[in-house]
C-alpha cells in the first residue's frame, strides 16, 4: 500500500470517527451521560433530544447584567433591612394568592407578591422552567397565579429572541440560575428574588415584590 493510499485510508477513518461523533453535546436524551462543562448555557433540545448550547446575544447579556447588578444589590438591601432568614429560615406562601410570607426572628411577617420562577438542581446543574412545570409534573402542578410573571417572561424572551429564556429545560451554572430569576424580577420591577431549597436536590426561585411587614 502506497503512502498515499494509507494516508487516504487514515482520513478515511478519522472522518468516520467526526462523523460519529456527535455534533452536539449529547446525541441522546438520557442526560445522565452528560455533564454541564461549568460555563454557559445549554437546553434540551425539543426536536432532537440532544444538549445544545444555548445562543447568547450581546443584548441578552447586557440585559443579564444590568439586572444582576440591580437586582442583587436591592436584594442584599431588603434582606438586611426586613431581617429576612437565610436558606432553612422560615418562609412559606399561600400559592392560590400567590403571597409569600417571611417570618422574622421577632415573629413578625412580612407579606409580598411573588412569581415562581423556576428549580435548578445543583448537581446536574439543570434548570426548569416553571411555565414548563404543569408539562413536567404529573403532580405538584404549580397553581396558575403563580406562572404568570414567568409566562411574561418567556413572551419577552421570544420577542428579543434570547433563546434561554424560550427553551423549557436549560442547563446552567449557579450564577446563571440568579440571573433567571433577576431578569423575571426587573421584568415585574420588583426588587428581590429568593430561593428556596424544596426537597433533597432542588431549590425554586422567586421573584418578590417590595415586602410590607405586619404584625
Ligand atoms: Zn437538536
């Protein structure tokens, strides 16, 4: 066999090999065979079951930013200022009207309007949104008043064309699951989000609106 012929052979085969290899990052919907590299964001995709990685544009991550920024620093501000307790403090809601009620170490409570959000899952890192949930779920169906800011969220992402904020499962690191919940807060203009552990694997996010404390 000629050079030639062992090098046509050999880019043969390499090719066979890149043609195998899947251009996305995973060829299957069994996402336990993937895990998120660390960066970006990536979603399920509805069409192929695959994982890709979701478009960023520059307006989105300008957006991003702004409101993370914004959104934090009132966040942090009305934490302190309301006395709110952190993760495994007492926090509870009343979905139907879509109230969510800290309780303050002094037994007073504050009251607020609230979206959910969405559920990130720290260990695979991946992100539901909650207008997807009464798909995703069989039970625990999230009451309608509780998905409406998130559903305005989406109809605003579709307008933009930021694709994160269209595709029902994404995967993405912590700062980014802030971020969802930071953008659904400046959509409403309410100051604070919140997150909250839900079970073994998963904390909801909130979106809350100016707190008023009562007694
Ligand atoms: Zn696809």
């Amino acid at each position: 066999m000629s050079f030639w012929d062992k090098l046509r052979r050999m880019l043969r085969r390499a090719g066979k090999r890149d043609a195998m290899r899947p251009k996305v990052a995973s060829d299957t919907p069994n996402t336990e065979t993937w895990t998120y590299p660390g960066a970006g964001i990536f979603y399920r995709c509805q069409l192929c079951g695959g994982i890709h990685e979701a478009d960023q544009p520059d307006d989105f991550l300008d957006k991003v930013a702004r409101c993370s920024a914004t959104i934090s620093a009132s966040t942090q501000d009305l934490y302190r200022a309301l006395q709110i307790p952190g993760e495994g403090g007492r926090w509870n809601i009343a979905p139907q009207e879509a109230t969510f009620v800290f309780t303050r170490p002094g037994g007073e409570k504050c009251f607020a309007d609230y979206g959910l959000i969405g559920s990130w899952n720290p260990e695979t890192c991946s992100w539901l949104w909650a207008w997807h949930m009464p798909d995703f779920f069989d039970t625990h169906r999230p009451p309608e008043t509780e998905l409406t800011l998130v559903r305005r969220l989406r109809e605003h992402g579709a307008q933009w064309g930021w694709q994160p904020l269209t595709e029902p499962l994404l995967y993405l690191g912590e700062p980014d699951s802030w971020h969802m919940a930071d953008l659904a807060a400046d959509l409403a203009g309410w100051p604070m989000v919140y997150r909250a552990k839900v079970n073994d694997s998963n904390y909801h996010y909130f979106a809350i609106s100016r707190p008023v404390v009562a007694s």
